[in-house]
C-alpha cells in the first residue's frame, strides 16, 4: 500500500471497505441463489422420477391384469351355454363388489352378481295369459265405467290356479277398487299381489306393481309416515337391483 494512504481521510477508508462488504455480499447472495435453484431442479428431476417409475409400475400390473382378463374372457368363449353361465358365476364370486360380468344370450341378458345392474337393455319373454282373458272386466272398467261389475268379474279370476291369471286379476281387482273408492280393500289386496313375487304382470314383477300402488294409496289416504317408510324401501330395493327390469320399468 502507498505510504501517502496512510494521511488519507477515515472517511475515505470507510468507504472503500463498505464497498467491498457490497460486493462480497452480492457475490454470496448471487452464489446461494444459484444454489438454491440448483437444488430445486435436483428435487424436481427426482420428482418426475419417482413419478415415472410409479407410472411404469402401474402400466405393467394394468398390462398383466388386462392379460390375465382377456385369458379368461378367450376360456369362456370357449364354453357352452351352460358352461359359460356357471363361469361367469364363478369369476365375478372372486371380485364380489369390484366387477360385474355380462352375458349376452339370444333372448336374454344374465349380470352376475345378480343384483349388479339397475336395469337390462332386453328380457326374456314371459308367458302371460291370453288378452281375451280379462276383457270382460276390462269393458266393465274402462268403457262402461262400471267398477262394481269389474270388481265382480275380476275377483272370480284371482282365484285361478295359474300364477299368471291371477297376478293379472288381482293388480285389475285392487286398481278397480281404489276407483270405486275402497282404497283400505284394495290395501288389501295389494297385499296379496305382493306375495307373488316375481311372477310377471305385463313383463313387471307384480311384487313391485303391488308395493308401488300402495305407496299411492297410503299417499292419497295421508299416512305420510307409512308411506314414506314404504317408498323408501321401495327406492332402496330399486337401487340395489331386487328385480330383472328393463330400461322403462325401471324408470
């Protein structure tokens, strides 16, 4: 150093260190900011990493799954009718809750399990009792507008020995009684059209015709309380699939 710095002012020297301390300090914070960013895009290429490998992982069980699917798919096909029923039966057992299998016959659709679908895009033909059957009381009812005959005429067919026949004359019985204003009867009624179960009235489980007319009964009676405990079973056995239907029924 010159020995003249020496008589310089203090002021002068304060400054020039100050000025250093600046530019260390800019160099530090310059330094740490690049450090920083490199850290960041070490974590983030890490990141993506770990994400890739994740990814693979996934692809390759999807990739064996759909494998293993398309073996048993190509084992059925295999099958006869029977055979294939009682398959499908049997894969959709061990997934019970996570899949749904679907059969496709030439007259009809089979979903295992059973109550996995809502509602079916076709079903199998029902036998139903012949039309002329119950016109008698069905001009009674709809042209004379003479409920008390149709009541007559359709009560003698729900007798009837044919699961069919009087599945049909009792959903007539009770719907002629409520016009004739004897809804507690026809309550009744409706109760016996309950106890057939699936049997089919116009491709509908009477069943679920007979506890649909009582929720409008109970509704037109005023026994809110009963009427909602009963429709909302109605709506829960719907949802859970209790009856093969299709689209229009169902809706």
């Amino acid at each position: 150093m010159s020995f003249s710095l020496w008589f310089r002012s203090p002021r002068y020297l304060l400054t020039l260190f100050l000025a250093i301390m600046l530019v260390l300090a800019a160099s530090l914070s310059w330094l740490s900011w690049r450090l920083l960013r490199q850290d960041r895009a070490l974590e983030s290429q890490r990141s993506q990493e770990r994400l890739d490998n994740a990814a693979d992982l996934i692809a390759a069980s999807l990739l064996r799954k759909f494998s293993e699917s398309n073996d048993q798919f190509t084992s059925l096909l295999a099958l006869s009718d029977s055979d294939l029923i009682g398959r499908a039966a049997e894969l959709a057992g061990r997934g019970a809750g996570t899949s749904v299998i679907v059969v496709f016959r030439p007259q009809a659709v089979d979903a295992y399990p059973r109550a996995s679908l809502l509602y079916y895009p076709f079903l199998a033909t029902t036998k139903e009792p012949p039309a002329n059957i119950f016109e008698a009381g069905e001009v009674s009812e709809f042209q004379q507008k003479d409920f008390a005959k149709a009541i007559t005429v359709f009560r003698e067919l729900s007798h009837s020995n044919d699961p069919a026949m009087r599945a049909g004359a009792l959903l007539r019985l009770g719907r002629n009684l409520r016009n004739a204003q004897q809804s507690r009867v026809a309550l009744d009624i409706y109760d016996e059209l309950d106890q057939m179960g699936a049997t089919p009235v116009g491709g509908v489980p009477a069943e679920l015709l007979a506890r649909h007319a009582r929720c409008t009964i109970l509704d037109e009676l005023k026994r809110t309380i009963e009427v909602k405990r009963e429709a909302g079973l109605l709506y829960a056995d719907l949802h859970n699939g209790r009856w093969k239907l299709d689209r229009g029924a169902y809706r």
